[in-house]
C-alpha cells in the first residue's frame, strides 16, 4: 500500500493513538478509515453560510471569509456583501457579477453574508434536446432527481442561443430583500457559451434555503453572469449530483443577532426569484 506522511496536531495525534488502543486497531487503519469516510461523504455535502430567511429580512452583512468558504468547496453561488451582485463559484474560483451583467473574478479575500457550496463530483450525466425555456431545463432535470426530499447540485454546460438574467445592485443596511429586487439590472446574451451552477432544494427548506430549482450562469470567457430568469439552447450537458449532508454556518456577530427571522420567507422568495 502506499505510504502518506502527513503533518497534524498534537491533538490529533493522541486522539488516534487513544481511540486505536480503544478500538485494537493500529493508528494506520484507524486514519485511513476516517479519511475514506470523509472523503466519501465529500461527494455529497453542501456546506451554507447564514439563510436565505436572514437574506429575505435585510441581513447583508458577512459570516465568513471568502477564502474559509473555499476550503468547502468548488462550485457554488450566492451574493455578497450589501447585496452587492451576484456570486458564482465555478472550478474553485469565486466570480461576482455587477449589475449590468460584467463579471469581476475576485481574488481577494472578503466577507461573504450568503452562499451555497459544494465539491461538485457529478453522478449522473445527461444531454437535453432543444431548450426553449428555462422551464424546459428544469422539467429535463426532474427526472434524474430520485427523491423530493434531498438536494441536488446541478451544473450546465453548453451554447445558449439565449440567456435572460439579472443581478442585484448594492442597497443600504436592513433593506428587505424584495425592495432591493425592484433595483436589479436586467440584461440578455445571445449565442454564448458557458456555465450554469444550480441547486435544486426540497420545499421544506424554504426556511434556510431557496426552495426548487437556483440557476446562476456564467460564460466561459468569465465575461458575463448573472442569475437566470430564462434561457434558450439546442443541446445542454448536464451533471448531477446528489447531496444528503448539509452544513449550515450561522453568522454569531452582526445583524443576524438581532434580525426578526420568525415570518415565513416564501411568498418574498418566490417573488424575488
């Protein structure tokens, strides 16, 4: 077998020693155990900073750093601080979209108020025939989803004949998030290639999470952006994979102490999306 010679804490270590003599196993049985449990359930973990109901409520400010996020994950979406565009992560990088469509790829390292990641591994692939709405993909991707009741990570990639999207603009401290819609930039990009990160949740989750189907988009130039209303293609590929362990990160400073999180979310989210 091969040999990895690895640098960890004290503390690790004598945590392995202590549970392997409790265990009778040796120390190199019990590491490679609990690597290959975690790196299993890697595949299917869903790592999220905050809830969409803080979103919904005003609640702007950051929960961690963009580059803490990234040890999560490679693929994901969300905004940023003040509403301040929209987040797309894509291949481990994290790209903010303004509202007239442009896209910065940002390489520092900032505070981050919402976002959904993931290792993107897909299980599944597939290929659409024509796509006349974004209503279309959706109805496509229903049937590779085997329950309602978990979550699904979604990534498109192909030639879109028609890309219908928007991004939000930075608005003030507390603003709710249905008048911060009103402000959004809308734009359209034809015959374009590129990307799109989606998650699709279960409706239960409407408390912490957007509920059904989430679609961010970015070109393949990382030119263009945004969160997508509607779309068009003539053939789509497409990756699934399914996700059972989800990792919610709660802010413990700022606003989101205090913020009223009691009204239900739904009726503002759909609104919204």
């Amino acid at each position: 077998m091969p040999t990895l010679n690895i640098v960890v804490p004290t503390s690790v270590e004598a945590g392995l020693r202590a549970t392997a003599i409790k265990r009778r196993t040796s120390v190199d049985n019990l590491a490679s155990a609990a690597l290959s449990d975690y790196l299993k359930s890697e595949g299917h973990r869903m790592y999220q900073i905050s809830t969409s109901n803080a979103l919904v409520e005003g609640v702007y400010s950051g929960g961690i750093a963009s580059q803490y996020l990234l040890q999560h994950g490679d693929f994901g979406l969300g905004t940023f601080e003040n509403l301040d565009g929209e987040m797309v992560i894509a291949d481990g990088a994290i790209y903010q979209v303004h509202s007239d469509g442009s896209v910065l790829r940002r390489h520092d390292d900032f505070q981050i108020p919402f976002a959904v990641i993931t290792r993107f591994r897909e299980e599944e692939l597939f290929e659409t025939g024509p796509v006349a709405s974004l209503h279309d993909l959706e109805k496509a991707c229903d049937p590779h989803r085997e329950s309602a009741n978990l979550f699904y990570a979604f990534r498109v990639d192909g030639v879109f004949e028609r890309v219908h999207a928007r991004a939000v603009s930075a608005v003030g401290t507390g603003t709710r998030l249905v008048d911060a819609a009103r402000k959004q930039g809308e734009f359209e990009f034809s015959n374009v290639e590129g990307t799109l990160v989606c998650f699709w949740s279960p409706s239960y989750s409407s408390e912490f999470n957007v509920p059904a189907y989430h679609f961010h988009f970015l070109s393949q130039d990382r030119s263009k952006g945004g969160h997508v209303l509607d779309l068009r293609a003539v053939k789509l590929r497409v990756g699934v994979q399914m996700l059972c362990e989800y990792d919610v990160r709660l802010p413990d400073q700022g606003s989101f102490l205090t913020a009223n999180l009691s009204r239900d979310p739904t009726s503002d989210l759909a609104n919204t999306e």
